[in-house]
C-alpha cells in the first residue's frame, strides 16, 4: 500500500497535479484536512513542481484553492512583472463567466464595440473566485481561461479583498468600477469597498440583457472620464 502511495504522488508530481492529489487524499480525513491548511502559508514549496502550462484544466473545488501554488503564482506576477499604461485610468471589473476566454463574454464584446475612443482610458478586468483580477488581455493564459470551479464555491475574502486593493493602490485608478450579477461575490465586493474612496458599485439582480447591462456601465464610465 505504501508503495502505491508512493508511485501514485509521483505520478501526480509528473502530471503537474500534485496539489489535487494531496486535496482528495486529505478530505479522506478529518485530521488530515485539518493539517492541509497549513499549505496555506507554505506555497513556495509547491512552486517548482507546479509547470505554468497544464494539458488539462486546473480544478478549483474549495476555498483552501486560493493558497494552491497557480493562483499565488498568478497575483504576485500581476502585481510585480505586468505593466499597464498610465492613460488607462479608469478600472472596469466584471464578473467573470463561464465563457472562455474571458475576452469573449457578450458584455466585453459589446462594451469594446460601442464604447469606442473610450476604451483607451479603460483597464477592462475580470473578477474570479478564487483567482482574483484577470485584465482582459491576459485572460487567455493559462489558468485564467483554462480552470473550472463550481458556482457555489464560497471564497476566502481577506486573500481576494487584499489582491484587489494591491492592484488597485499599484496603478492610482481614479475611478473604479465593479459590475456585480453574482451573489457570491458580494461579500468580497462589500470589502472592497470599505477600502476604496473612488469607487462606483452597479448592482444587478435578475436575469437582465446585455444591452441594459451595457447602456449602464458606458453611463458610468461617461461621468468618470
């Protein structure tokens, strides 16, 4: 049995998939689940291990999944090797969509095709559980595209909260502002605010159109520019 442990963890590591296999083998156990939670602040040992392309999605299941190696590989390359142009100074945040890749989603395709010369003052980004900001011109690198996770997944919101507002602080936006459709984001997006002074929140409940969707944000957008 121990041998087969052995070779199946190799495998894994082999695959690329070392975090899943030490998830499934730890919710086995409630002790051992507990004693999972201490990846959470030990992600670098996992780094090497963990390829930054995968033939096969990355699966998130749980909120322990914002600690696996990717996610923290993601937010701190986003923050430290991206560079975004001083004239977007205005940051767009929508909700991200099972529609991939992200660039994609009829609001973005809609928002691109009508707001024109506006666009060049605007940092469109996608907000995912549990991978926090995805700019739209990343957003088919992968995992941003390539991962799956359930809709009733329920996040950690110290961890996203702080990656937003690190963003956010890096680039001196004057303005931001979040589409919210989703239920599951508003306790994320209620601490976002907290922490933000320039900060315009569109609430959407309901099955709502595109177009609707759309006339609103370019409204916003209109008072900030």
């Amino acid at each position: 049995m121990l041998l087969e442990e052995v070779k199946a963890t190799k495998q894994a590591i082999v695959d690329g998939r070392l975090w899943e296999h030490l998830t499934v083998k730890a919710q086995s156990h409630p002790k051992l689940w507990e004693a999972f939670h201490i990846f959470k602040g030990l992600t670098e040992y996992l780094e090497d291990g963990t390829p930054l392309f995968k033939q096969r999605a990355a699966f998130f299941t749980s909120p322990q999944d914002q600690y696996r190696p990717e996610v923290v590989r993601h937010c701190k390359r986003l923050l430290e090797d991206v560079s975004i142009p001083s004239s977007k100074d205005v940051l767009l945040i929508l909700p991200e969509t099972e529609t991939k890749p992200l660039y994609e989603t009829p609001i973005y395709q809609e928002l691109a095709a009508s707001l024109g010369g506006d666009l060049r003052i605007l940092q469109v980004c996608f907000l995912s559980i549990p991978l926090g900001l995805i700019p739209v011109e990343l957003s088919d690198i992968y995992p941003l595209s390539q991962h799956l996770a359930p809709r009733d997944i329920i996040p950690e919101v110290e961890g996203l909260v702080k990656h937003v507002i690190e963003f956010v602080r890096k680039y001196s936006y004057r303005q931001v502002i979040i589409v919210n459709t989703s239920t599951r984001h508003r306790p994320l997006i209620r601490q976002i605010k907290k922490a933000l002074k320039t900060f315009h929140l569109i609430q959407i409940e309901g099955e709502t159109k595109t177009s609707t969707i759309v006339k609103t944000v370019k409204k916003a957008i209109s008072s900030a520019v």
